[in-house]
C-alpha cells in the first residue's frame, strides 16, 4: 500500500511530498497529483516513483495547494489530462 506526505512551507512558498510504495508504471502511464477543493478537482503535477516505489518532489505552493481539503493521486496518461481518467487513490 502507497502511502505518502505533502508537507506545506508557507515562508519559502514550497510544497514538498513524499510517496513509498508505488509501482512502477508503464510506458506512457504517469502518477498525477490532484487537489480536492469544494468537489472539484484541480491538477498539481505528474511524476514517477523511482526503482525502490519513492517519490521525493518539489513544488510550488500555490493557493490551491494551500487551501485544500484533500490531496489525491491517480495513474493517467503521460499527456495531460483536465480531470483523473485512473482510479482516485
């Protein structure tokens, strides 16, 4: 089971997650991450975890991140994608 950690740094205006146990995925496939605010849906970025399942990323904080009632992440294709097509994890 994947479990990870979104930690907000509001001083530097940074975001950084980390995620263990995600499979590795297919040519083609990306993890996204989504913030869920209000019902809707907004996207935060694709990446991949490396050869041990880990992801460590860097991102910026916005007001989206921010302000956030929950984070989810979805397998999709490595174009981008206005909403999760993949399972909600």
């Amino acid at each position: 089971m994947a479990t990870g950690v979104v930690l907000i740094m509001p001083k530097t205006h940074k975001a950084m997650m980390t995620v263990q146990n995600l499979s590795t995925l297919p040519t083609g496939k990306v993890y996204r991450l989504w913030a869920v605010t209000n019902g809707k849906k907004f996207d935060c970025g694709k990446f991949n975890a490396n050869e041990k399942g880990q992801v460590i990323k860097e991102m910026p904080l916005d007001d989206i991140i921010a302000k956030t009632s929950m984070l989810v992440v979805t397998i999709e294709p490595t174009e981008s994608v206005d909403q999760p097509t993949g399972i909600v994890s």
